[in-house]
C-alpha cells in the first residue's frame, strides 16, 4: 500500500515556498508490537507549524530537513498491534502531512466519530480549543464585566477564547481582518463587537468600542495590533501571547514598542503552550462539550479538500488570513 | 527669604538640554495652617524624573511646562503650622528641585538623622530600594537556588535588588557598564558576577556566568540588553519590568524583538510601580533596617555637589550611566 506524504525539503527563511516542500511516497512497512495504522482522514493546519520548520531550541523538537511534516491529525486506526485501540476506532494524535501514519499511539487518544464532525476534535476540542481555554482562564482571568480583546478573532484559538470569555460575563471585543470576518465573528460567535483592522483606523475603532479601556488581551497576531492595543490596557492588565502570526514568516521581527506600557499600567504579558495543561484535557474537554450542548460554543471550522498534496497551499492560507475558524485540510475519504 | 529653584521650561524631545531648564528665584511665602517649609538638603535623582517631564497620561500626572521640576528629597522642617511637624525634625518627601520647599505635609515622613546618612532615606531606605524590594520579591519572586540576573546593577535600584536575591539565596549575576563598576557589584554589593555590557559580546559573557539559564530578570534599562536576556531565559521565568533607562531619551522607542521567548518559555514579562505598595512601606523599611544592621544590605549612594544649579548637569549623569549607587544632589548644608 502506498503512502503519500509531504516532507520538509529546506527550513525557509520568511514565507514557506515550493522550495519549502518536497512530494513523496513510500510503500507502508509491516507493524510493529504496540503500533497502529492510522488512515489519516483530516490535519489540522495551524500556525505553529511555521515556527517546527525552524531549526533552534523551542517548546518542541523541530522539524528535520528529509523528516514528513507534522501535523496533528484525526484518523481511522485501519491495523493494529496495539489492545487499546482495535481496527476501526477513531483516534487523534500527531500523524503528519501524510495518508497513513504508523504511531507507537502514545499521543493517541479515541475520538466519537458519530457525536460530532471529525475536524471538531482537532479544532474546538483540540489543540486549538484547548490552548484557548487554558489561555484565557488561567492566563488571562477575565473578571465579570471585565473588557476582553481578542485578535485572530475569527480564527481556530480566537474564536473559542471569545466565547468563553462571553461565558465568563466579559464585554468581548474581537479584531479580525474584513468585513465578512467581523460579521461573523458578532452575529455567529456572538462577541459584543469586531474590528476590521485592514479598515484604517484600529486605534480609533478599538477606542470606541472598549472606552472602558482593556483588562485583558488575547494575542494571536502580533506586530502593530500589539503595539495599539498595548495602548490603550487599563492598570494590571493581562496579556495572554499565544501566538504572533504576523511575526512567523518576518526575517527582521517586530518587538512590541510600546512594551513600557505595561511599567505604566503595572501590567503582565505571559507567554503560554498549552502541552502544559496536558494533565487538565479532559476536564477541559467535557466542560467544552456541555457548552457546546448547551449553545454557548459555537463548533466552527473551515474544511478544505485537495489531499496531502494541498498543503503547502491551504498552509499560506493561515498566513494570508484567508479561514474563517479552524482551518483543517480533508487527506481522504 | 529667597528660594532658588530650576523649572520645567520647555518638555524636551529625546536628551533633555540647557533648553529644557530654567533657573528662577522666588521669595518664600507666608505658611498656611498645616503648611511646613522645608530647607531642602538632598535631592533624589531619579531615572524617572525623565518620564514626568512628558506630557501625557502616566502613572503620575506631568511636570506641567513653568513648574518646579519633581524631585524626592529630604530636608529639615525650618518653619511650621503643621502638629505632626515640628521645626528641627528631618523628612522625606516630594520637594521638587529648589532650596526651600511648602509641603501640606501629606507626603512627608519624619527621618531620623542620626541613625543613618540622610542620602539613605532616598536610596536604600527611599523610592530606589522599596521599588527594589517590592519588585524583586512580589514580581520576581526568585526561589532559593534559581539565577537571577539584573541590569543597571551598579544603579540604585539594581544594587538593592541583587543583595535581596543573594539574601533569598539566589545566584546573582549584574550587568553593568565598566570594569569598575562591574568590580564594585562583585566586591562591594556580594553578586555572584557582573558582566560589562561596554565590553562585548553580552551574550556570550552572560552565557557563561549563567549556564543554567536565568530564572527571574530585573529590568532597569530596555533595549539591545532586555534582548539579550531574552534569549537566555528558562522556562516559567519571571522578567520584572522596572524601567528602561536606555529608552528614556529614543524618540523612536525600542520593543523587545526577542518576545517571543516569553511564549516558547511560557515566561512572563510584568511592570511594576512602586507607589501601587504604599501600605505596606513599614513593614519593607523595617526589614531592610534589620538587614543593613545585620550587614546584609550595602547602603550605597553617590553624593553630587553643586546645589540646584548643578541639576540639569547631574541628571545626565544618570543617562550616560556615570553612577554608582544611588545618585543624589546636596543642595545644601
């Protein structure tokens, strides 16, 4: 049986290119005891995956150069030498930019293909809903009546950070890029408002709509939108860095300049990865299933087809700002 | 009676110069009930004196442009009709940049003159040590054993925090500017190690004096130094932003391009103002007067002469970094 998959060819400097990648395909070899093999249905695309093809110590182990590129991924276990997971079942776990992939399933955990749309468990309930809840909660603690900023505000972490600071009783204000972005991120995700911050003026726009100031701001982006809502926090102020995904591809990184503001508001800017909250899953999970039962959490994701060979393009999506919620790329039927 | 005293002439952009300042005489008026005046003998100086002079919303309001320029200092009460205050008793409070100064006495505390030299009140005793002392252990919260690193070490505030870090257990490790300076953090102050930023590769030399990484950072000057610090943070670290003296004067200020450290090391970056512990004062004067007594605590100062007129002069002192310890200004005798 063969198995096409997509290997890191070149660590890019900026922007991943066709360079970046190489196409390839392997017969898959024979198990060995413990091991599974999943076909893999769905991966998930996420940001981070940029900062992997860098060399260089961080959270994780990078990428190597000749290795399949990781990904996170839900699949349906199709052999298996391991008892806890029978031909059949659905797992999650890292499976790489790949259509099978063997794991020693220590990563693996079932998901219920029939309770809800596969990609759900690698976006609300996965790593992008749960590096959203501890984010917001344990980093960001949002008060009752508290003001709430969140950029990215459409995509896989923002969204989930957003309503679950609505649930937390905060006014919510999202900043996303386009008009149709800001629609949605009000009247599907139900933030108090959203910001277009391609419209001009973002420094006017989000003193309009926080004249209360910010308690807390959740950071997915970077860069300028740093630097303006930095501006305008109010005394002990929050801010959660998740991400900075205007930053990923910069050769020449951009440091928040008005980084003395938290000197003046005696405010915190904390760092998190939510691998640390790995003992807390799954009571973080079935919270997040009871709101989404209940309605308050809206299961959002952007579903593209093509196979392990699209990647490279629905990857520059993410970059370009071009999902609307967690962006998961179809491998097969 | 005449006062001599230097006023805000124009707010400066970037270094203040002979523009900034203007030299005036008034005569002193007559006191009002509650009223004191003090015969000004000290004044702190202070990086911070570089904030108050913009205009602006801050953690204190502006020096508004013909005012007294904002100074802490200490001096004999010479005339009183304030109970608390009696004519003969030392205090410390805001007295601006002038010899003789009216206070409602709302800021003032009684110092004792013949326990310690009256410089002491300002340093150690004064703003620079409580913000060292609330910083380092609130903000930083080093843990026995961990590494702690401080910039402007030789500083006011630097010196202070260091000791308290080696008196918690800590290994300690300065970042001054010189040879001498380095010398005197190591022999007088009891660091671990300094390390000369002027002479190199701070990177490498800070490398090598920190091997485990650093732990908790004390952040007195912003710039290239933060960003070196930066790279070389453990996880879960502790960055107490305290001030930014190499930024003061930037009309085009710097952020920290490395801040993406704090998410791949889940570390946190938090401003302090020392104002925000007021209650709790005593009890940090206290514990640092046993900690002098006890030999623990070096009561380092600068004295400059020159009185009033000597002030724009002095206070570049501290930008060009020609202090060693606590900077003060006698005014008179």
């Amino acid at each position: 049986m063969l198995n096409h998959r997509i290997l890191l060819n070149q660590r890019p400097v900026g922007e991943p290119n066709a360079e970046s990648w190489k196409a390839d395909q392997e017969e898959v070899r024979e198990l060995a005891d413990g091991e599974v093999l999943i076909k893999v249905l769905y991966i998930s695309i996420d940001p981070a995956m940029r900062g992997w093809m860098n060399a260089g110590k961080s959270y994780i182990k990078p990428v190597e150069v000749g290795d399949v590129m990781r990904a996170l991924g839900v699949g349906e276990v199709v052999a298996s030498k391991n008892d806890r997971f029978e031909v059949g079942c659905h797992v999650s776990g890292s499976v790489g930019v790949q259509e099978f992939a063997i794991s020693d399933a220590s990563d693996l955990v079932k998901v219920d293909a029939k309770a809800l749309p596969l990609p759900v468990y690698m976006g609300t309930l996965g790593m992008s809903g749960l590096t959203a809840y501890f984010g917001i909660l344990d980093t960001g603690m949002p008060q009752e009546g508290e003001t709430v900023v969140v950029s990215g505000a459409a995509g896989a972490v923002g969204s989930v950070v957003g309503q679950i600071a609505k649930i937390k009783g905060c006014k919510v204000v999202g900043i996303a890029g386009g008009e149709d972005k800001c629609k949605y991120v009000v009247e599907e995700l139900g933030f108090d408002a959203c910001v277009d911050y391609k419209s001009g003026n973002l420094r006017k726009l989000l003193r309009t709509e926080c004249p209360e100031g910010i308690d807390v701001y959740f950071d997915n982006v970077g860069g300028d939108i740093l630097d303006t809502v930095l501006g305008q926090i109010n005394k002990k102020a929050r801010i959660v860095i998740c991400g900075a995904i205007s930053q990923y591809n910069a050769t020449e990184p951009q440091g928040p300049k008005n980084y003395l503001s938290l000197l003046v508001n005696r405010a915190r800017m904390e760092g998190i990865v939510v691998f640390d909250n790995y003992k807390k899953y799954p009571e973080a999970i079935a919270q997040m299933i009871e709101w989404i039962k209940a309605g308050k959490l809206n299961i959002n994701f952007q579903e593209e087809e093509g196979g392990v060979a699209a990647f490279p393009e629905v990857l520059m999506k993410l970059f370009k700002g071009e999902n609307t919620g967690k962006l998961v790329l179809k491998i097969q039927a």
